[in-house]
C-alpha cells in the first residue's frame, strides 16, 4: 500500500517515545508529520541525524526519511493530520506530581480546534484526559499509553503484547481509529475507558517496580542466611502464577518511567485520600539498594579516603544512552561523599554522563578505567562487560575487587583471574575460593 493510501499521522514531542513512534508509524508505510519545539532538534532530524540512542532508530529514520516531515510550525501540523498523538515528556516537580506544563501548552494550541483527535502517549495521572475533554468538548480525545522499554522500543512498538485504547463513549468512533492504525501489529487490545487506560500505565510500572524492590529485598536476606538469590528466583518464577520476569536483583531501578510513575501513582493516590503504603516501601528500598555497594566496598576496603573506584557502566541500563535515575547518579556521589576517587566508563552514555557527574573521571576504555583501580563495580551490564580480559585487568588494578552489581558476570571466571568477587544475594559472597 503507498503511503498516500494510509492514514496521515501527527506526532508532537520528538523525545524517545515521539521519535520512536513516529519512525514506526512511517515504517508501516503512513506519511508522519512531526512537531516539536525546539528548532535545534527539528534541523538535525531533517538533515537526518539522530542524536538518540535506541538500537534500529537511526535505521528506521534513513529508510523512510520520504514518510517523514520533522517541523516547529504547530499549523502545518494541523493541517497535514487529523490524528495526533501527544508524547511530550511529563517529568516529576518538586513535590514529586506529574508537570503537565507540556501537556498543557498542546492543549492551548488546540483550544480553537473541534476536528482532530488527540491521542496520549504520554504518562499523565489518572482523570487528565477527563479534564481535557471538559475543556475541549469540541475535541475528541484517545488515551494510549506507551508501553516501550528503551532498548527495545522499535521492537516493542512493533511487536506489542497488547495495545491499550481508552475513551469515552462520544469518543467512541475516534478510538476505533486508533485502535485500526495497530491491528497490523497484533497483540491484544484492551478498549476501556479513559480513567481506566491511565491507571493501566501507572499501575503496570509501579507494580514491575515492586518486583525489583522485592526481589532486591530477598537478596539481602539471601546473604544474611547463606542462600543463592538466583536459585531462589529461579524457584519462585517456575510457579506459572509467578513467573520469571522482573526476579533480577541488583543495585536498583532508575530510568525516565519507573521512579517517575512510582511517585505519581502515589502522589495520585494521597491526593484522592488514600495512602499506597506498598509504594513508600517500593521507594525506600530502591533507594537504599543503591547504597548497598558502598557498605560492600568498604566491608574489603575499610575508609574508602583516596581510594580508587572504577564504575563499569553508567546508564540506568544497557542498550540506552538514558542517564535518568541512573543508579551510577547515586553511587558515584556517595563514593565521593566517603572521600573516594571514582573513575567510570560506559559504551555510548559518556557524553550525556559527563555534566551530571562533575569530579568522575572518564576514561576511553573499561581497561583504562580499571587500571590502577582498588575495585571496580559494575553498575550497567553491557555485553562488551563480559568480553573484558580480567586476567589482564587483574594485572592492572591495585586490588582485583569486583563488586557485580547486576549479577552479570561469571564469578567463577573472575575468581580465576585472580578476582575477590561479590555479587547481589550470592551464598558465600567475597569469598576468593569461590
């Protein structure tokens, strides 16, 4: 089908999630006009760079530059698509609700409006879309939410377990408009209300979290009592009820969604009047857990004064440039709280790292990084990590320490090279033997 054939599609915001949704929109062959405000951005996209890291992206953008109009001019979007969706970014204010300054001021270009749909994307409290509608009734209004994991957006918006489609009655037949621009993809289709499609999104995040904080919780006691936290995961996620996702313990969850949507669906929820006691623990516990290593370090180290700290990875995970809530934020800063010297390293977050970690040293390589170390935590389990010569990196650091942060590398390989090896919830943890 040529794109003259399909369904023009308008997308404002060109962050991760409105780049990500107009590349793929494209690739299913509908011609995609895309706003956004600034203007640096909307030039590079034109000329068809990519400053975004999200493994296919770059490849989408080139194969269907033709489909694609990147433009600040909100009334050529208006003119070129009636479907429009809204992936502005929604990031937390000071008391920790969603700002929804951004969501607002698409609102406002749309006031005069009665003949386009806007579909959200992005992440708003349950009731936004009601109250938009209240003040557009001119204007029909879809929620559908993201559900992309960076990393693996392309394939995730692609190949979607289900798409989430909410509405209200008068707005009915807009929904099923939405919903038609899917059907090519597959997955599910839940066609609810629009309060409903809101809580799903929050709802769906907040309790992956609570499996993180969870199972990070079960690793400390792993240690206390002698037990393997990945045997004991692998136990729990074979009962179907269970299952095996989301059971890796670590040094926390960070990223854009998790932290923010964790916040928000409790703020949501004190501010209707009831308390989401499990989210307060979800958070403390995350935040703790990425204090845990320091307290390891120090276990072999003692005072961590002039000691040097090098940290493998800096992303909140792999795959992603994304330094939001990264768990590196938090250790770095407590490591040079103690006094330590920190070194770091990471595949492709370096740039984006280096103004958020003054005082962190950068190095070109993770062997570089490691050189001179007194021990090394890995913070990001990239692949290249496992490639790593640790016979040679053992030669090269003043201690071979090594704090696995995510679990992701092999402690018996590591303990040949000469390593003193710790993980996450390990039986027998720092034990050089193995």
């Amino acid at each position: 089908m040529n794109s003259e054939e399909k369904t023009p599609v308008g997308v404002i915001g060109v962050g991760w999630v409105g780049l990500v949704t107009a590349a793929c929109f494209a690739e299913l062959g509908h011609p995609v006009i895309a706003r956004d405000v600034v203007q640096e951005k909307v030039d590079a996209l034109s000329r068809g760079e990519i400053t975004i890291h999200e493994p296919g992206l770059a490849e989408l953008l080139e194969r269907n530059r033709d489909r694609l109009t990147f433009t600040t001019d909100m009334d050529e979007l208006l003119n070129g698509a009636r479907l429009l969706f809204v992936c502005v970014d929604t990031p937390p204010t000071y008391s920790g609700d969603a700002d929804l300054s951004r969501v607002r001021s698409v609102v406002e270009d749309l006031s005069a409006d009665g003949d386009h749909v806007l579909i959200m994307k992005s992440t708003v409290p349950a009731g936004t879309g009601a109250s938009i509608r209240r003040e557009l009734p001119g204007l029909a209004y879809v929620s559908c939410p993201e559900f992309l994991k960076e990393g693996t957006a392309v394939e995730d918006f692609m190949h979607p377990d289900r798409v989430v489609v909410g509405s209200e009655p008068e707005d009915s037949a807009a929904a099923e408009e939405v919903a038609d621009l899917y059907r090519p993809l597959g997955g599910e289709f839940v066609m609810t209300d629009t309060s409903s499609a809101e809580m799903i999104k929050l709802a769906s995040n907040a309790y992956l979290a609570t499996r993180i904080s969870f199972i990070n919780e079960i690793a400390n006691v792993c240690e206390e009592v002698g037990a393997d936290v990945s045997e004991v995961a692998r136990g729990m996620g074979l009962d179907e009820r269970i299952g095996p996702h989301f059971l890796r313990p670590g040094i926390g969850f960070g990223g854009s969604c998790f932290p923010k949507d964790v916040n928000a669906l409790k703020l949501l929820a004190g501010n209707s009047g009831y308390h989401f006691q499990l989210l307060n623990s979800v958070i403390e516990v995350n935040e703790l857990q990425k204090r845990r290593v320091v307290s390891k370090l120090t276990k072999h180290l003692g005072p961590l004064v002039g000691k040097r700290i090098a940290l493998l990875g800096l992303a909140f995970k792999p795959d992603t440039d994304d330094m939001r809530e990264a768990s590196s934020l938090v250790l770095s800063a407590r490591l040079r709280g103690e006094g330590a010297e920190v070194v770091a390293y990471d595949p492709v977050a370096m740039s984006n790292a280096r103004s958020l970690l003054p005082g962190v040293e950068m190095s070109d390589t993770a062997q570089e990084a490691l050189a001179g170390s007194d021990a090394a935590v890995l913070v990001t389990e990239w692949s290249e990590f496992k490639e790593i010569d640790w016979t040679e990196a053992a030669d090269r650091m003043r201690r071979p320490l090594l704090i696995d942060g995510r679990n992701f590398l092999d402690a018996g390989q590591l303990r040949s090279a000469g390593f003193l090896y710790e993980g996450i919830g390990k039986a027998g943890t720092g034990d050089e033997s193995g």
